[in-house]
C-alpha cells in the first residue's frame, strides 16, 4: 500500500476548525486492493475534517463515474456515483481494545499520540458503498430494455429449456408416486 502516502492527514499540525481535503481517485488507487468488479473509475472524494480537541469528524463525499457490468446481459455500463459518509475519529488510550468493542462502524477510535489519519481504506470502502447493488441497462425512452437484445434471447430460451427439463423429472416421479398409492390400495 505504498501509493497511499497521499492519503495520509497530518492532522496534528492542523488548528482546531474545519479543513477540507480534495482527491481523485481512479483505477490506480484500487490496484493494491486486488480485482474490483468495476473498472475505468473516475471519482472525486472532497473531504472535510472538522478538528476538536479530542475528536475528529469527517465527512465524505463522493462524486463520479465507474464502469460496471450489467447483472442480466453483461453489457458495459457506466454508472454515476454520488453519496456521502460520515465518520467520527476519537482520540483515547487504549485504541484496539475501543475499535474491536465498537459496534458503531462509524465510529473509530486512534492513540492520543497519533499525528496522521489514515483515510485510504475508507476511500476504498465509501467508493464501493457508493456503486449501486442493481446494475443493469435500464429502459429505453418506449419503456424496452437497453440490454443486449442475443443475450435477452439467450436468456429466455435457457429458462423454457429448464422449465421443460423440470417438467419431465416430475413426471417420472409422479409415475412412482401413482405406483405407491395402488400399493396402498391393494
């Protein structure tokens, strides 16, 4: 994760206040992160850090655009990305006994003598909350789907094939069925 020094807030040299923070992320920043199911990101994450004395607010917002497939056809698509996050960093002795007690994921706890908030694994997390679960084509202006129109075809021959191959099994064992209740009757 050595790419993600910029990503790093010396908030100890900040004055107590509000400070904010601009940054661009794109499909470079999520290589240390493994294969992502997105790709041709361009999201911008402005930051802004309110400093108290013993507690740091932090608010997220995120802005862009990813290429996702869709979940019915596979197609390419872009999708527009917009959300905010909130996050509350408090200062306290005993930081992993705090965080591992925590049941509040927004909420994280950091040593006294800290000087630098890592936020990277936040930009990674708050971008991936932000790509919407449903992917898909969406309607054209007649109310069709955009979606690839072979793949569609594909799809709904697959489904009668099943239909029908699950019809057949049935009725074999219905005929084993009919057999047990003459049994019954003699």
């Amino acid at each position: 994760m050595n790419n993600h020094r910029a990503y790093e807030i010396a908030f100890v040299g900040l004055k107590p206040g509000v400070h904010t923070f601009d940054y661009k992320v794109s499909d470079k920043f999520f290589a240390d992160y493994g294969q992502q199911d997105f790709d041709n990101c361009d999201v911008s994450i402005k930051l802004t850090l309110e400093k108290n004395a013993s507690l740091l607010l932090l608010k997220f917002d995120i802005a862009g655009t990813v290429n996702v497939l869709c979940d019915r056809c596979a197609n390419t698509i872009v999708k527009d990305l917009w959300d905010e996050f909130n996050m509350v960093v408090k200062m306290v002795e005993n930081p992993d006994e705090m965080n591992n007690q925590e049941e509040d994921p927004d909420i994280y706890y950091i040593k006294y003598n800290e000087s630098h908030l890592h936020i990277a694994d936040w930009i990674y997390e708050f971008v991936n909350l932000s790509i919407p679960a449903q992917r898909n084509c969406g309607e054209d202006e007649q109310g069709g789907s955009k979606c690839n129109p072979e793949v569609l075809k594909k799809l709904d021959q697959m489904k009668a094939d099943a239909q029908a191959s699950t019809h057949n099994v049935w009725k074999d064992l219905d005929k084993l069925k009919d057999l047990e209740e003459e049994a019954d009757l003699n």
